[in-house]
C-alpha cells in the first residue's frame, strides 16, 4: 500500500510529511479526546442515578483502559500483518458499534451495560491510539517524530472540550444536583426519575456517530504510506517477522524503555484520576451548585490542557523537551499537594491549573519511549505496549476511589495522583542527566579532536 509519490526512508519514516493525511490523522485524535472526557460526565451522573461509591464510580474508567490494554496488542499484529491505515479502520467501525450500544443501555437501565458499551468504545480507541500515535510519528523526517506527536495530541484537548459541552448540555440537567432532587422523592418519583436521566446519557453518543461515519468514509478514499521499515525486510524474512516472544524478550530487556513503560501508566492514571474527580471535587467544596455548572470546571481544564500543549510545544523548540517535562513535573505536584490541603474552591482551580501541566507529558513520554527502541522491526509492539500502559488510567482512579472512600474525603484522595506526579519528575529528570551526559561526552570528544 505504497504511495509513490511520497519518499519513505528505509526505517520507516518519511522525507517529507504528507500534510493533507497528517491532518486527517490528527483528526483521530479529538475523536478519542470526545469519548474520554464524556467518561467524567457519566461518573458524575452514574454516582447520583446508580447510587455508587467512589470505587464504583471509577470503574467506568476501569472498563474504559481496561478495553485499552487488552486490545493493545491485537491491533499492533492487524498493524504488523496489514497496515496503519486497515488499523485506523477497524478502530472507528468498534467506536460506531460502542456508541451504539448506548442506544440498548439506556433502555435495559443497568450500571453493567453501560460498562459493557464504554468497553466496546474502549477497544475501537484502542486501535486508533495504538496506530495513530505512532503512524503520527512515522509520517515525517525522524527528527521532528516527537514534535509531530505533540502537535497531533494538541488537538486532543479540543475533542474533550467537545465532549464535556455535549454532556453539559445533553446529559446534565437544569435545576438542583442530582442527589438534592433524588433526596426529596419518594422510592417510585426516584426510580422514574433515574430512568428519565439515563435516557440522557445516549443523546451525545447520536452525534458523535455521524461524525465516526464520515471520518471512516474520507479514510477509506485517501491513500496513505505504509510507513514501515524497509531495511531489515530486505535482509532475510525471519528478520523482517520478529515473534511476540522475541519482541517481547527484546522491549523488556531494554530498560530506558521500562522505565518508559511505568512513567507512561503513572502519567495516564494520574491525568485520568484528576479529571474524574474533579466535578465531584467542585459539588463536593460548592453545595450551591449542580452537575451542569461543576462541568464547567472541566472545560475550564481541557482548555488549561490545551494551552500547556502549545506552551510546551513552543518550549520544546527551544529547551530539551525532558528539561521542560522536569520543570512541569515540579509544578504539577506542588499544584496537586495544594490541592490536598486547601480549604475552599481554589482547590478546583488548582486541578484546572494541574490540567495545563498535563499538556505534553503522554506525548513526549510516548515518543521519547518509542525512540529507544532502535531495531525498527519491533516499532508496531513497542507502540502497542506504550498504549497498554494507558490502563494506568483503569488503575489509578480505582485506588483514589478507594482512598476517597475509606477516609472520607475525596480531597485527601488527590495524594494518589501527586504521588504519580513525583515519579514522573523522578523519570525525566533521569532523562535530562542523561541527554546531558551524552552532550558532554560529545562536546569532550570534539575538543580533544580539535586539540590534537
């Protein structure tokens, strides 16, 4: 599936990058951002309606990277066996069969079912991540990979934004929260009434179908490069075909990119602990105010998300990108050990100003990750497990479910992501040491060259 009029290095990479597919590429990516964020709306609307506990409520974020990292593999074999594009394909036709399973749920009114839909989005995003994040560093020269990526995820935020504006409006209701209006029905009046909520829930998952439909059909018409190393094809098959085992054997020997492995999961465990608990963070700190309003402070942290992508993007051009990441880092914990301690509101916008420091973590992360692993061949595997480690964001929120839970304070709780945020400044800042190691080695080199 070659496009000839795009000139592909032997490793894979472009010498140019296809600006049109770029762009269509990038389109993915605020398509996975909408489904995310919708997950924040429905763990508001679900502890109210299902009447669940913070552990339980977290676990729509469980069925969610759950699907993530079971899928992670599969999809990088249709990848290593087809292409990024066949990929791309079966990640939006699973996304279509997910949103409409939401269709079924809000009928049969059950907490499980509506698990079982967001699993089934979960497994189309799992294929689009697994081929987009990497597809998205091929296309282009080698050394711009990461920059490509950062600019490919800086539409994430803008999909999130989306998708809390469609649940805001088509989800939540007008009038007091939830649990004050369920507080003064009868049995009967709160049954009824939870019925009525959950027929809500589909309405945003409508649009979103139409919009997966269209974005399949332009896929399917546009030609793509294969963007898959061509030099160790050509130097024996066996070589060209590397087993799981071999590959695996091969990624977990590598320990920059364990180290990767575990900064990747923290990371998104972290992100997707702030971002569910934030809603409930507003209601819980502000008894004034409904689900609709305390989703304007999620806005609020996909636009801070946003305008951290572009800052670091800027910053990265000019600093080491690990340097930059070290200092956000720094930042993001002090900003969630605040919000731990403080006594009124500002501890919401300390999780707004958190988001900001999220922007360029998951990307540099993925594309620094990605970069140490020098035999190509095992490119689509190494990919497949960096998205794995996304079930950091089925894990980590189910443990801040559970401190919330047994000290009763979801405030207290928002210790388990600043403890992630510190491992992820331990890990870049192991990185900067090592960028700056290896540049002083090469200065010494050039030196005494000049010396002699």
């Amino acid at each position: 599936m070659k496009n000839k009029s795009l000139t592909q290095m032997p490793d894979g990479y472009l010498k140019k990058t296809p600006i049109f597919q770029f762009i269509l590429l990038s389109i993915l990516f605020p398509l996975w951002g909408a489904a995310a964020s919708l997950n924040d709306i429905l763990i508001a609307q679900f502890k109210s309606v299902f009447a669940l506990s913070d552990f339980a409520t977290a676990l729509v974020q469980s069925a969610f990277y759950g699907g993530y990292f079971l899928i992670a593999i599969p999809a990088s074999l249709v990848i290593k066996k087809t292409s990024y594009k066949i990929a791309v394909i079966t990640g939006l036709i699973f996304y279509i069969i997910g949103c409409s399973l939401f269709f079924p749920a809000s009928h049969m009114a059950t907490y499980m079912m509506f698990l079982c839909a967001i699993f089934a989005i979960a497994i189309g995003l799992g294929f689009l991540e697994t081929s987009a994040n990497t597809y998205s560093s091929m296309l282009g020269p080698r050394e711009y990979a990461t920059l490509r990526l950062n600019i490919s995820q800086t539409f994430t935020p803008i999909g999130s934004v989306v998708g809390i504006l469609l649940g805001k409006y088509l989800i939540f209701q007008e009038g007091e929260s939830l649990d004050k209006q369920l507080a003064k029905m009868s049995p009967e009046q709160a049954h009824a009434f939870s019925l009525e909520m959950l027929q809500h829930t589909l309405q945003p998952y409508k649009y979103i179908i139409f919009i997966l439909i269209g974005v399949l059909v332009i896929f399917l018409i546009t030609k793509y490069p294969s963007c898959k190393a061509q030099k160790v094809a050509q130097s024996s098959n066996k070589a060209s075909t590397p087993g799981i085992l071999e590959t695996l054997k091969y990624l977990v020997g590598n320990a920059r990119f364990r180290k990767g492995i575990i900064a990747q999961f923290l990371y998104v465990g972290m992100q997707v602990s702030v971002w569910s608990f934030t809603i409930r963070l507003a209601l819980v700190l502000n008894d004034d105010i409904n689900e609709r309003s305390a989703s304007n402070f999620m806005i609020y942290s996909f636009i801070a998300f946003f305008i951290g992508k572009l800052i670091a993007n800027f910053l990265m051009t000019r600093f080491s990108p690990k340097k930059v990441l070290f200092i956000y880092s720094i930042i993001g914990t002090c900003l969630l050990a605040y919000i731990v301690v403080a006594s009124n509101m500002m501890a919401v916008y300390a999780a707004i100003a958190v988001s900001m420091i999220f922007g360029p973590c998951w990307a540099t992360i993925y594309g620094e990750t990605l970069e140490v692993v020098e035999e190509k061949k095992y490119t689509e595997m190494a990919g497949a497990i960096l998205v794995m480690a996304i079930v950091g964001g089925a894990v980590v929120p189910a443990v801040q479910g559970i401190v919330s839970d047994l000290l009763g304070s979801i405030q207290h709780a928002f210790l388990v992501p600043m403890i992630c945020f510190i491992y992820v400044g331990y890990y870049f800042y192991n990185e900067m040491k090592r960028e700056q190691k290896i540049k002083n080695t090469i200065e010494e080199k050039l030196i005494n060259v000049g010396v002699k």
